[in-house]
C-alpha cells in the first residue's frame, strides 16, 4: 500500500492536481517566457531583477535604513502614484471635453451633472493635482534637508527640481481648461496678457494633455534610474568612518 501510495504521488496528474503553480513553474512554457533562475538565492533575486523590464530600474539590494518610513516617508513614490492617477483620471475626462471656447465650458458642466462618475473623476483629478505639487515640494525639501543632492548625486537633484517646474506648468496650464470665470481671469492675471482666448485655451490644451505629461514621462524615468545608479544617501552616511573624538591630554607639568 505505501509503494502504491508513492507511485499516486510521484504521478504528474497528482502533482497538478495538488500544485499547479509549481508544475507550471516547471514547464517547458514557463521557462520560455520566465529565463532567469529562481529567486531563491542571491544570484536568483539579482537576475529576476536585471531581466524583467520594470524590475531593472531598481536596485537589487538597497539598505535596511530605505525600507522604513520615517526614512524618505515616501514622497517620492506617493508623488509617482498621483501622476498615475493624473494620467488615468484625465484620460477619462478628456472623452468628455473639446478645448473650444463655444464648448468648453458647457462640456465641463455636463461632465459634472450628466456623465457617470464625473464630477467624482473631476474631483480626484483636482485634488490628486493639488496633492502632487505640495509633494513634490515636500520631497525635495526632505532632499535638501538629508543632504541626498550631494555628490555623486548633483544632476539628480537637478532633474527633480525640473521636475518640480514641470509639474508647477502642468497645474497652471490645467487651470484655464474649465473655461470659467475663475479659470480666465486667474490665467489672465498669471500670464500677464490682455485677452485670453481660443488660442491660448487650445495652446493650453496641447501643453496640459500631450507635451508637458511626455516630459514628465521621460524624466520622470530618467530620475528613478539615477537613484539606481547612484545609490542612497544613507548607505553613503554608513560607510562613512566613524570618527574618534580627539582626546586632550593634559599636560603634566602644568
């Protein structure tokens, strides 16, 4: 009966039945699709990460200090997440919305009174937009007062604080899009013009929906992977050696 039971369980239906994700961990299509080893072991998680196209941005290892909140508090990947959520809100509420000075408003209007969820999406898009510009803000002070701008780390500083310009355009570019009276005189006011009309609220349009949020894109990449390449300011801190304090010695004649 044991032998039997032996041969029940080394049978590949029995397998599959009982563990199906481990079977199809050793298939000849998973390993097609998945090359790297497992991540069992050092060499393992140090391939997972360098194969896989959204994993190789990050660091494989990064320092215990990173993991904790009271560290970095997240600013930087809480900003990430709003623009995440910039970018989906929005294009939810550009189906609903023609840059023209006969439409947009009315499109606004009934985008707040007629369509499913939004003035809800309108909302979120409008908050996560304010919430973004005070965590960028926050996020480059937390910079500054830690002292991460430091070398080698001089041009990703430099490409935050862009960043925080582009998102500051991106705010202000969005705020004439609703067409109303706040909208036109705040733009009237900010930009210093005389008249604000079709053009600039198209100019605007174009700015807000496609050349400011590639830029973002773009750099926004480019600043993860220089804090892969350059590392954390707190393992720089830790490898730093410990000084002793100088001890005075008094003289003994004195």
């Amino acid at each position: 009966m044991g032998s039997n039971g032996r041969r029940v369980r080394d049978a590949g239906w029995y397998r599959s039945l009982l563990h199906p994700g481990k079977v199809y961990r050793d298939s000849e299509v998973y390993r097609s699709v998945v090359r790297h080893p497992k991540p069992d072991t050092p060499r393992g998680r140090a391939m997972t990460s360098f194969q896989n196209f959204f994993l190789h941005i990050y660091p494989v290892k990064v320092p215990r200090e990173i993991i904790r909140t009271r560290t970095t508090f997240r600013l930087g990947f809480i900003a990430a997440v709003l623009y995440g959520i910039l970018f989906i809100s929005g294009t939810y509420l550009m189906f609903f919305y023609r840059p023209t000075v006969p439409d947009a408003y009315f499109d606004m209007h009934t985008l707040s009174t007629s369509v499913a969820f939004g003035q809800f999406v309108r909302n979120v898009h409008r908050w996560s937009a304010h919430l973004m510009v005070v965590i960028v803000i926050l996020h480059l002070l937390r910079v500054f007062y830690s002292g991460a701008y430091r070398p080698p780390r001089q041009f990703n500083w430099v490409i935050g604080v862009v960043l925080l310009v582009l998102t500051l355009l991106m705010s202000f570019t969005g705020y004439l899009l609703p067409w109303d009276q706040l909208a036109y005189w705040a733009i009237t006011v900010g930009t210093g013009g005389t008249e604000v009309g079709s053009a600039a609220l198209l100019r605007f349009y174009v700015l807000h929906i496609y050349f400011i949020p590639a830029l973002i894109t773009v750099i926004l990449s480019i600043h993860i992977w220089r804090v892969r390449k350059d590392g954390f300011a707190v393992s720089d801190r830790r490898s730093e050696p410990e000084t002793e304090p100088v001890k005075e010695v008094a003289d003994a004649e004195a």
